[in-house]
C-alpha cells in the first residue's frame, strides 16, 4: 500500500526536500500514482527503494568527499 492510513499521527516528512502539501492524498491521486508506478515498472524505469537508497548514499559519499 503506497499511503498507510496514519494521518493522526503527529506530521513529519521524509525525503530530501519538504512536501508541497500535507493534506492526504485524495483516492484519484493514489489511484493515478499507482497507474503511474505500473507503467515505469512496464518500461524498467522504476527505482525501487534498495536503489534509491544506493543511489542516496553513493551521491552524499560522493559529497562528502
């Protein structure tokens, strides 16, 4: 499940920049992020979490060196 029902908890955000909204996602918005995930997965552009985690930690070593 791509949006855990959590929203009650206090808010905080993950990823490098900060969200542009905090209000949940709408059914149409998972419904189109789903569609969209399917299809990168289709044509072998999806990066995964382990990759994008590589990805993260090969560029903030890169940085930091």
């Amino acid at each position: 499940d791509l949006f855990p029902l959590t929203y009650n908890q206090p808010q905080r955000h993950c990823g490098i920049t900060s969200p542009i909204s905090l209000a949940p996602p709408k059914d149409i918005d998972c419904i189109h992020t789903q569609k969209l995930v399917e299809a990168m997965k289709a044509f072998g552009v999806f990066e995964d979490e382990e990759e994008l985690n590589h990805r993260y930690n090969k560029t903030i070593h890169n940085n930091c060196h």
